[in-house]
C-alpha cells in the first residue's frame, strides 16, 4: 500500500517526541529502538520536518532544545508531553514544537499554503492533524497514484474533519511505521516523529457492553455504476444483498436483532452518492447498532486480473479498538472455513464514510475480487455464499459474545414440504425469507414477524 493514515485518540497517546538523529539513523532504526524502550506502547513513526543537510530549517524544538529557529513567528504543534498538543504560534515555551506548511487552522483550510518551489508539484506527502480528539497521521509513497500536491493534500485533509493540519517533509522523505504498516524509503532525514499509544482497551464507546444488535449494510445499489464484473455475469449490489439476507438468517438465530440499510435493490437514497452513504450511517446510529457490517466485493480496475483474496477495511488502530477486535474474530472464522485471504487482509482506512461516521464499531468486508475469473465463479455459486455467510455470522457472534446456534438438519423433523408447497417453499429458502429447516412444523410468532420484516410487511 503506498498511502496510510492513522487516527490516534488523544485520550490514549502516552507521548510524542520528535527524534532528531540528525540524518544518521533510518526510520527503522528508530522504530525499533521506541518499540524496545516502550514494549507497552504501540509505536507510530513517520518523517518530520524539512531539514538541509544534517540542519532543520524552520521551527523546532525536542525535549527543551531548540534545533531551528527563524525571526519570524509561524503557525505550527507545540506541546510538553503529546495529548497536550494543539496548533499555535511557534516559536513558544512548550517543550516540543515544530512547524512547515500551514494547510488548516480552526477549521478552515489555507486558500493558498505558502511554501518553497522545490516543495510544489505532485509527490508523496507527510502530514500531522488534529480531527475532533484525535491525532491524524497521513503518509503517502512518491511516484505513486497517492502522490499529491499542497492543494490536493489540503483538501483531502479537511474532507476528513481535520479542524487543523500541518504538511512536513515530502518527496522520497515521506515514510512512515504506523504499528506495523510500513511506507519505505531509504533517506535518513534529519527528524522523525514518534508516536506512543497506551495498550489498554480503547475509548469508552467502543468498550460498552453489547446489546446483541448488528446493522448489516448491503453495498452499492443498482444505482451504483461499474460494479460488475467485466463479463457482466456477476453484480456487486446483487451479491451483497443476498449475502446480507443469508447472514441475517444466521444471526437471527442466534437471538441477534438485525437491521438491514438496503432491502431491495436500490440505493436508500436513490442514488449513489455521499447523501446516499450517510443515509446507511443514520439507519445505523438510529437502530443502536454494536456492530456496522458492510458487505462488498472488491475490484482491481475494469478488466480482469489476477488479484484475489477476501480482506476487511477499519477505519483506523489501534488493534485494540473494538472494530478491530470484531475485524479480526470475522478472518478468524474464514480461516478455519479455508476461505482465501488477501496477503494483509485487515487495512485500515480513515477515507471510507460509512467505517468512519458510525456510532458503532464498524467492517467493510471485501468477499473477493469480482474482476478475478476465478474468483468470481466462486462468488456466483450458492454453496460458496452459504460458506461465507456462515463464516461471518460466527465471527459476529464470537465478537458479540452470543453462543453460536446450528442449523437444524434439514428433514429431521420430516421428509420435506409438500408436493403443492415445493416450489413456493423453494423461492422461500432461495430468498432467506426462511431458512430452509422444518417445513411441516408449526410457525411461532416470533418466526412469523421475522418472515413479514423480511417481506417489508411491516
């Protein structure tokens, strides 16, 4: 991945410090030697401010010791110990500070960034913000389709609620650690800014007790364009929808309330658009989801490809957060079901609406890649589906700590529907309106007011 950022709560950063080595040591080396000092931490590391040579240019100053100064005063982060930090004038009596390009202050973004030529054009980009009570760190990879100029990083930036931010040192300087998820380079610049994160469970949101109810989230909708594969055999909104319905019967089940953000094929606003994608987080945030699912599968480019391989999108770390503890309890049940996973199947990514908006811990799954022949033909077939279904709704319930309740075996209590009721009792299972268990027993009336949800009766 060439592009990462990271959103830090403040209520959990033990320290920040700028490293100043000068342009002796690698951002691994540094790494390494904060992991070692603070094994209880996690670690973030990323390039810091602009330097020439083995000299800093512009404001900074580490632990009391001023490195760089100008007669001017700039806008800039100061802080003594980390969770303190906030964007002010610099020079200033904080303990640590630093300044560069100035992109937003009190949540307004800069109309024209002042920097050097030699800063301009398109090129991996580092940045430092503050979004609400968090820390964002941005990397991204140069030479690459995340490479970005000021503007472009600016107004990202702000579209991610950065109330304000501050571009650093960019080009083949921009690389990054973040707990593991590396951008490499092989400059040794002057400073580096190191990040340290409690352990410890995370805010208390995300740690209150769960209330056994999920929102499942269907991607797309017919609305949605190019969601296909390029043969037009398999449709995204058609997949996900099928794959909600088939995790629900699971999770009803098991005693989990379900609540759907899309019950036919259409977008819920209409159209595919941002409105459309908040319209999900409110469905969400109105039902008092403890868990947002979002059901998808993946693409690379319009062609087919070799690319494979199921994986799950949080919005950010730490590991610790309950989104990630549910991400991680889903991969583990495809596992243990044998389904493929991409190479590093759990990502984070602060850019997607609907894992970043909801109240609820939040997933993205992608099930595969529907531009993969091979893998497409998987997704198409009914059994591979069950798999998946079946796979994710234990995950859910291993999070949620619910007991797992296995499908009774079909003809245990009988030898089947009958002759007159057949076919309609086979749309009934094909469309998870039932679940395809007891034909001939009575229906309780819980069952009946799940079958008339599912038909949009009430």
């Amino acid at each position: 991945m060439s592009k990462y950022i990271a959103a830090l709560p403040l209520s959990r950063v033990e320290r920040i410090a700028i490293v100043v080595t000068r342009g002796t040591k690698t951002l691994a080396q540094v790494a390494a030697e904060a992991r070692s000092a603070h094994p209880d931490c996690e670690v973030y590391v990323l390039n810091g401010g602009v330097y020439y040579g083995a000299k800093a240019v512009m404001h900074l100053r580490s632990d009391g010791y001023t490195y760089a100064e100008d007669p001017y005063s700039y806008w800039g982060y100061a802080w003594d110990v980390g969770p303190d930090i906030a964007m002010g004038l610099v020079p200033c009596g904080k303990a640590n500070y630093i300044n560069c390009v100035e992109l937003i202050r009190q949540g307004t973004p800069n109309p024209k960034p002042r920097y050097n030529p030699d800063m301009g054009g398109t090129r991996g980009r580092t940045a430092i913000g503050i979004r609400n009570d968090s820390l964002v760190l941005y990397v991204s990879g140069d030479g690459t389709c995340d490479a970005r100029t000021p503007e472009d990083l600016r107004d990202e930036l702000a579209e991610l609620g950065c109330e304000s931010a501050l571009m650093l040192d960019g080009g083949v300087s921009s690389q990054c650690d973040f707990n593991g998820a590396k951008i490499y380079s092989g400059r040794k610049v002057h400073n580096y800014i190191v990040v340290y994160v409690r352990r410890e469970s995370g805010d208390k949101k995300e740690d209150k007790p769960v209330s056994k109810t999920v929102c499942l989230d269907p991607g797309h909708g017919v609305e949605s364009p190019g969601k296909c594969s390029p043969d037009k055999s398999y449709y995204e909104h058609e997949f996900a929808l099928d794959m909600a319905r088939r995790i629900q019967a699971h999770l009803e089940r098991c005693g989990v309330r379900v609540v759907l953000t899309r019950t036919d094929e259409h977008c819920p606003t209409g159209k595919a658009d941002t409105n459309d994608l908040l319209k999900r987080v409110a469905i969400s945030d109105a039902a008092g989801a403890d868990l947002f699912v979002s059901i998808h599968s993946n693409a690379s480019g319009n062609e087919w490809s070799n690319a494979s391989g199921l994986m799950i999108y949080t919005s950010a770390g730490p590991e610790t957060a309950s989104r990630n503890v549910a991400a991680k309890a889903v991969l583990s049940r495809m596992t243990a079901a044998g389904v493929e996973l991409r190479g590093s199947p759990l990502v984070h990514d602060i850019e997607l609406v609907v894992t970043r908006k909801t109240a609820a811990p939040a997933m993205l799954i992608e099930y595969g890649f529907h531009t993969s022949r091979m893998e497409v033909e998987r997704l198409k077939k009914s059994s591979y589906r069950a798999k998946l279904a079946e796979a994710t709704a234990k995950g859910v319930c291993d999070f949620l700590g619910v007991a797992w309740e296995p499908e009774a075996a079909a003809g245990t209590t009988d030898t089947g529907a009958a002759d007159w009721a057949a076919t309609a009792w086979e749309k009934a299972k094909s469309k998870c309106v039932l679940d395809g268990t007891r034909p001939t027993d009575p229906v309780t009336r819980q069952e009946l007011a799940v079958v008339l949800d599912r038909l949009n009766l009430i």
